[in-house]
C-alpha cells in the first residue's frame, strides 16, 4: 500500500498539475494517515510550489491530530503559524496541545519544541511592533539603525520570556539528569545579547550559567563573548566578567594548557576594557603564573636542549660501536700469514762465524 500510493504521488508529482497533485496527497493522507513523511511532502508543496501559506497551515493542522506523537509535524505547524502572523496566544496554545497529547520519546524533542516555540513568539513580535512602526511613520525616511534599535527598545518581551522560563521549570522538573537547561539557557543568553539587548537580562543568564557549570571552558568563553559584544559600554563587562576570570583561573592553576587559553583571554579583556593599572597587574600576574609553571615543570627550552644532546651522544656511541664492528670484521676476514724472520743481530753473526771454524 505505501509502495503504491509513493509511485502514485510521483507518477502525479511528474505531471505537473497542482489541482491534481493537491488531491493526490489528500487521498493518501487519508489512506496512511500516521505517514508522517507523507505530511510534510504535502505541506512543503503547499509552500513551495502552491505559494499558500493558508494552505499549508491547514494541512499541518490535520496532520498533528493524526500523527500527534510527531515532533517535527508540531514544529513546523508553529512555524507556519508565525509565518502567517497569528497571534501569539495561537502560538502558545499549540505548544500546550503538543506537550498535552504529543507522547514524545526523546528528551531532545521537548528542546527542540520550546526553542522553537520562543523562536517563533520573538518573529511574531518583531513583526507585531515593525507593523506598528511602519503606520506610525508612514512613507517617512529615517535612520534605519536607529529606528531598529527603537523597535527592539519598545517590544515588550515578556511572552517569550515566560516560554523560557516555563521551559526552564520544565527540564529541571521532568528531565533534570539531562542538563538541557544549559541548553534553554545559552539559546536565551544568544537572544537576549544579539537582538533584545537587555544586558540586565543577560548577566542574570549568565551567572546562572557559570553557578551551575564552573568548569565548562567553552560554555565559559562563550557567554564571555556574547557579554563583551552586548555590554552598554566596556565597562559595564570588565565589571561583570573580571571576577569571573580570577575564579576560573585560580580553579585551572594546576592546568597549564587550560590556564594559558584563560589568561589568554583574561589580557584581551583588560587590554580592552579595563584600566591601566588592572591591565598591568593582570600582565604581571600571568607572567609571575607562567613562571611558576615553567618551574614545575622544567624550562621547554632547556629541556629540548638537554634532548638534543642526549641524541648528539646516542648518535657518536652508535657511530663508535659501528667503526668498531668494522675494524673486527675486517681483520677476521683477512688470512693469517706467518710472522716475518727475525733479523739477526751483529753479536749472533759474530758467534756463528766462530761455531763454523770450530767444526
């Protein structure tokens, strides 16, 4: 039955006839109803090619009764939903239906669900407020800069805010051995830095981060430089993420490759966001850690000396001990002649002149 009803929806895909084609997928949505597969064909036809937003939003609708255990169906239908602008209570009301009635299996499909339902709350009310914006101005020119920074000042953000908080509760109740609010809290510190511009909302996020995982490094650095580019001015950062910094370093003291990449980052903060004198002490004080490492652990630079010439004596002795191997076969391989005759002394020809004339 699948088999056939795939041949049949490609046989009708290649002719080309959307009337067609549209009724063809209903037929079989109604035939293999929990194809979930099937579903998003359909619907993507309705959005790519039938160009109907509406229609697609109708097709997702009946797909999620059908086929509620469906992650991906329920995500799509919610962004369907801010795609034709509805409201923001149509929003959440489809996220409450999809973790009423959706049954999921992977914890990482109930991520995937409440980031994209904030995902889909902050487009509706940007749009909400540019709409607002455009009729207040009218056909009036302006910096737009400004004006976008306007907009995100006058929204008021307090749905999405209570999606994440609600997904926060969520995870630390349902699903605490998963961490997943790490998740929830990086994807909301990302939002908050990069559009909302909310620095009070920002460092509260990410101290929660930094309490809950002191000794995630790249977690670490990352929420550092979301706060360095999102800070009002530098000094509001240098505040917030020195202290931080001396914590983190003093923690990673006995690892050297951890504390160089630290302090590392440490001094780019200083240099550009503190003062001379906390710039200077920093300096002095990665250089009084690097030498107390180097004592630890021995000088590179004398060590890779010392090997070198270990290797310089390991290569004579071998060189010796081959030109001796050599030499011995060499003499081996010689015949052994007999010794050359002794020449006699003048004493001995003296004496033997004498033994002659005897005889």
């Amino acid at each position: 039955m699948t088999a056939a009803w795939d041949a049949y929806v490609a046989l009708e895909l290649s002719t080309g006839d959307p009337n067609r084609i549209l009724v063809t997928y209903l037929r079989a949505t109604l035939e293999l109803p929990h194809r979930v597969d099937l579903w998003l064909q359909y619907a993507d036809y309705c959005f790519d090619t039938v160009k109907s937003s509406d229609l697609g939003h109708v097709v997702l609708q009946r797909a999620v009764r059908h086929a509620a255990g469906a992650a991906k169906l329920w995500q799509e239908l919610m962004l369907c939903q801010a795609e034709i602008f509805a409201p923001v209570e149509d929003l959440t009301e489809t996220f409450s239906r999809a973790l009423r009635v959706g049954n999921f299996s992977e914890a990482t499909e109930f991520l995937e669900l409440h980031l994209t339902c904030a995902d889909c709350i902050r487009r509706v009310l940007i749009a909400d407020a540019s709409r607002q914006q455009q009729e207040r101005m009218g056909n009036a020119e302006g910096d737009e800069a400004a004006e976008e920074e306007d907009l995100m000042e006058d929204i008021d953000w307090s749905p999405m805010r209570s999606l994440f908080t609600q997904a926060e509760g969520f995870f630390e109740e349902h699903l605490p051995q998963m961490e997943l609010s790490r998740e929830i809290w990086l994807h909301w510190l990302r939002i908050e830095t990069n559009i909302c511009k909310d620095w009070q909302m920002a460092t509260e996020l990410a101290e929660k981060l930094f309490t809950r995982y002191p000794t995630d490094l790249p977690l670490f650095m990352q929420c550092v430089h979301l706060l360095r580019t999102a800070a009002p001015c530098q000094l509001d950062s240098h505040s917030f993420l020195h202290p931080h910094f001396d914590k983190r370093i003093e923690a990673a003291k006995n690892d050297a490759q951890l504390s160089e990449h630290l302090e590392r980052e440490w001094l780019a903060l200083e240099r550009e966001s503190g003062s001379n004198e906390s710039y200077r002490k920093a300096r002095r004080q990665v250089e009084a850690n690097r030498r107390r490492r180097a004592e630890r652990q021995g000088s590179p630079c004398q060590s890779d000396a010392d090997s070198t010439a270990d290797r310089r004596q390991v290569s004579s002795r071998r060189k010796k001990r081959r030109v001796g191997e050599s030499d011995s076969e060499a003499s081996a391989s010689e015949p052994e002649l007999p010794p050359p005759p002794k020449r006699p002394k003048s004493g001995d020809k003296e004496l033997a002149a004498h033994a002659a004339a005897a005889g």
